[in-house]
C-alpha cells in the first residue's frame, strides 16, 4: 500500500526540466551549423581573407571583436545545456602514451616558427592583440568541436566514428574561406590541413582528460601561423625556402597526428566489437566435452 501512494504522489507530482540537457546529437549539431550560418554571412563574397590579420586594425576587427563575442556566446550555451563537465572532460584517458608525439610535435612547429617571424616588423600591441585574438579563436572553436560536437556524436555514433566525424566538420567549416577571398587550390589544402589538425588536438583532449591542452596548441598555432604571414619578408629566398620546409614537415606530422587520433578511438571501439562478435556464442557451459573437442550437447544443435 505504502509503495502503491508513493508511486500515485510521483505521478501527480509536476515535471521538471530535467538538468543537465540530456546529450543529443542534433544539440551537439546545432551550434556547427549557427557558427557555419554566420560565418558565410560575414564572409559573403569578398576579398579580404588575404589581409586577415596582417595589422592592428586587422586583429582587432577580424579576430578579437568576433572570436570573443563568439565564444561568450558559445560559453553561454554549454551554461544552459548544462554540458560544461562532459563537454571539456573526459572520463578516462587513453594508455596509448606513444601517441603523445603527435601533440609534442605540433608544439615543436610552433616554436620554431618563432625565430623566422620578425618581430620589429609591427609595434607590440600586434602581437599582444594577436595572442588575445588566437586565444578567443582556441577557446571557441575547441569548445565548439571537441566539445559540445563530440558530446552529441558520442550520443549516436562509436568512439571511431565520433573522431572521424569530428575532423571531418572540422576541416569542412574552413571551406568558407572560399567566400572571403582565398582561392578554391588554397581553401581545399586548408580543409584538409585542418582535418588533420583536428585529430591531433583529439589525441590532445583524449591524453589529457580535458579541453585546455587543445585550447592552448590551436591559439599556439594559429599566433605563429598568422604572425608569420604579417612578417614574413616574401622578397628573401632563404626565408621563404625554411618556411616552405617547416610546411612539408608540418604536414608529416599532421599525418602522424591522423594516424594516433585514428588508433585510439579504435582501440576505444574494440570492446563494443567484441561483445558484438560473442554476442550468439553459446556460454562454455552449453559444450559437453566429449575426448579432446568440444562439441554442442544435441539439445542445443
């Protein structure tokens, strides 16, 4: 009786909105396509993606203003989904620690992008504006596809295909440098650049546990790959030879970072193929040995 009246009062009881916003591929989904929404908007037809980020003015308009609005928007939404634990946290970190070469070398481009940017080029404020800039960059778009966008394919798809998924949009968005002026040969090398990159800030996030590693290595990134640009004396051969080689091996190590980011999230997936695969298996019970082969007792053949 006792157990029936508790079972009415819950029943009658008012629903509440249940809290965290329970994981969902389509939420996960819908940020990706507001923030592809609003960039082709801002950059319909245009020409001025060759001179994003080249100055002070550059910076501020380009990066600063709308990477930062558009990332304490982001903010906002992870607040009311209430996704902030599962969407910059992972529960386990993968074993695999060879794959920390992946992220290590990425950290190594990046330094030694340094020494060839020249630094007298543009007063400091460029540069402090640049780093503030990139870092709004890293925060958003981390945020946005290794967080939010991985929770919502883990809600439909296996770990593998999570991490294919993932680069996959991840590299797509930057075909809307299309629209700003970059040329059709430039935006699908940056596609494919970016596909890559996107699987190493996964070995990343998968290493680490959380979001801040992938944060960090996208705003280191994108400050030297930017600042480099803006400096870069074009007219010097040796110059443009060292960067033209720091790209060839960026490139090897993009590919390596596909080639870890690929084997952990299949290694992720091998339990489920597993069960899978021993799912109609018979239990060791179901045999009745008979000399050395097991063989099935005629009430299960």
């Amino acid at each position: 009786m006792r157990q029936w009246y508790k079972r009415q009062v819950t029943a009658a009881a008012p629903s509440r909105r249940r809290w965290p916003v329970p994981p969902s591929l389509l939420v996960g989904l819908a940020p990706l396509v507001v923030f592809a929404a609003v960039s082709a908007w801002r950059a319909r037809p245009s020409d001025d993606y060759p001179t994003l980020g080249q100055t002070v003015d550059s910076v501020v308009r380009s990066l600063v203003v709308p990477e930062g609005i558009a990332a304490v928007a982001l903010c906002l939404v992870v607040t009311g989904l209430g996704w902030w634990r599962i969407a910059t946290v992972d529960p386990t970190r993968t074993r695999l620690r060879w794959t920390m070469v992946a992220p290590i070398l990425i950290a190594v481009v990046c330094v030694a992008r340094l020494p060839l940017m020249d630094w007298s080029a543009l007063p400091v404020r460029y540069f402090l504006l640049l780093a503030v800039g990139v870092l709004f960059v890293g925060v958003f778009e981390e945020l946005l596809t290794r967080g939010v966008l991985l929770v919502g394919l883990r809600r439909r798809l296996p770990e593998f295909g999570v991490w294919i998924a993932s680069c996959v949009l991840f590299g797509a968005l930057h075909l809307l440098n299309a629209l700003a002026g970059a040329g059709l040969g430039a935006t699908l090398v940056q596609v494919v650049f970016a596909a890559s990159f996107g699987s190493t800030l996964y070995v990343a996030r998968r290493l680490t546990g959380n979001l801040l590693v992938p944060v960090l290595l996208h705003a280191f990134w994108d400050f030297g790959s930017i600042g480099l640009s803006a400096t870069t004396d074009v007219q010097d051969p040796t110059t443009l030879v060292v960067v033209g080689a720091l790209g060839l091996v960026s490139f090897g190590v993009l590919a390596f970072g596909v080639v870890a980011g690929g084997v952990i999230a299949w290694r992720d997936d091998r339990p489920r193929r597993l069960r899978r695969r021993w799912r109609a298996v018979p239990p060791v019970g179901a045999y009745a040995v008979l000399g050395d082969e097991p063989r099935l007792p005629s009430a299960v053949r």
